[in-house]
C-alpha cells in the first residue's frame, strides 16, 4: 500500500487524523450494530440488509488501513521553511493565462488536500505538475483534457 512520503499541513493531517478517529469509533460501532440487528432476521444466507451491513464493514476497514498507512508516511510541511523564490508545495502561485491575460491565483497543495473549487491543486494534477518548480517570469506550458493552458508566473508567496 505504502510508497514514498506524503505531504500535509498541519491542517491537513488534522482532518486525516479525525477521520481516521471517527471511522475506528462511530463508524465502526454503527456498521456492528447494523450487522448484530441484520443477524436477527434470520437467515443469512439471503439477508440483504447483512451483507449490506458486511459490505459497509468492509468498505470502512479498508478506508482505516488507508488513513492509518498515509498518516504514517506523513511529513508535516511548515510553510515558513519553504522558498519563495519557486513554485514548491503550499505555494500560492499567481499566473497570467498567456492567450487570454486572465490572472489567477493557484495554491499547490498535496493530493488529499486538494479542493478544485478554491483553486488549490494537487502537486500531481496537469495543471500542479505543470507549475512546481517554475520561478517568477517562467511560462509552465500544461497539456489538459480541453487543450494546452500557458500560465507566465507572475508572484510566489506563502500563508
């Protein structure tokens, strides 16, 4: 399951940390319950609502040894000890679209805290890939589903 590090903020692995606790405590005991009042009914062997029930254990013990696995890999990243001077993770990155001279505002983020909506990225998206490492004045050329976006850097700065 494991490969290298896994990135987070602070925040970041909070919210992983909750959630990790929320399915070993709530989750957990409500799908137990849900399985002792499935058994009830009778035979199991025809028990939709068991192996519903099963199905959903299953499904949340997998999700555990997955949180359980990225917590353990994981390197708190304090953004004070990160350059400026280049794109790196938990920088905001504001680019200019080349064809359109739109400006935008990018937050490269790692994978499990990315947020489209907001305009935070996944380091591993086209468009994250495609600016990590670029310093100010560079062009990051990203090849996307719709097409090619050419975004000039234009400031790197930090929260």
């Amino acid at each position: 399951m494991s490969s290298g590090p896994v990135y987070l903020t602070k925040e970041g692995r909070i919210k992983l940390e909750r959630e990790l606790q929320k399915l070993k405590t709530e989750d957990r005991r409500e799908t137990s319950a849900e399985i002792g009042r499935a058994r009830e009914l009778g035979d199991l062997s025809e028990n939709a609502e068991y192996h519903a029930a099963k199905e959903k254990q299953v499904a949340i013990e997998r999700k555990i040894a997955e949180l359980e696995d990225k917590l353990s890999r994981a390197l708190t990243v304090d953004t004070d000890q990160i350059s400026t001077d280049k794109a790196y993770i938990l920088a905001k990155v504001k680019v200019k679209d080349v064809d359109s001279g739109e400006e935008i505002v990018f937050t490269l983020s790692p994978p499990e805290e990315a947020d489209m909506l907001n305009d935070i990225v996944s380091i591993e998206s086209p468009i994250g890939a495609g600016l990590l490492g670029k310093g100010i004045g560079e062009v990051a050329v990203i090849k996307v589903p719709v097409g090619i976006l050419r975004y000039e850097i234009i400031e790197i700065t930090r929260d």
